[in-house]
C-alpha cells in the first residue's frame, strides 16, 4: 500500500513539474498509532522551474494542487521542499 503510495504521489507530481530532482520519503511508520484517517505521512523534495519566481506559499499551493486527488485518504501530512532549478536541496 505505502509504496503504491510513493508511486501515485512520484507520478502526479512528475506529471505536474517535470521535476529536474524529485526525493519523496514515507515517515508514515514514525507516525504508527496516531488517529488519522489511513493517510501517509510524507516527505517531499522536488525542484522545477515551474517555482521560479514564486513563494514559497505559492510552491507549496501549486505542490498541494497537484496531489489534490490524494488527500486526505491517502496524504494524512506532507512536507514539502520545493526548490527552483538555481536552489540546492
């Protein structure tokens, strides 16, 4: 199921930005036991130059958009760094 997960989220998300780096890590065993709704807990690294000249609340937006159909049942929580193409992760 997790890594089904991991494979929708790598998917939308490469879909959406065409990422030049795209690091995702499942912390949904950290969270073992807390009460969600069955959503992971993720991690997200992703640079693109679609976030070139934006916020960083415009980037999380267009990030949180993009995985829009996952949430909440599959995204109970998401970090999200998202860089543009001259930002080192």
């Amino acid at each position: 199921m997790t890594e089904d997960r991991t494979s929708r989220i790598r998917s939308y998300l490469e879909r959406a930005f065409q990422p030049d780096h795209l690091d995702i890590v499942d912390d949904s065993r950290s969270h073992a036991g807390h009460q969600h709704d069955g959503g992971g807990h993720f991690f997200v690294t992703i640079r693109s130059g679609q976030f070139e000249g934006r916020s960083t609340v415009e980037r999380h937006r267009m990030v949180y958009g993009a995985l829009k159909e996952m949430m909440p049942d599959h995204i109970h929580a998401l970090g999200i760094k998202a860089l543009s193409p001259g930002e080192s992760a």
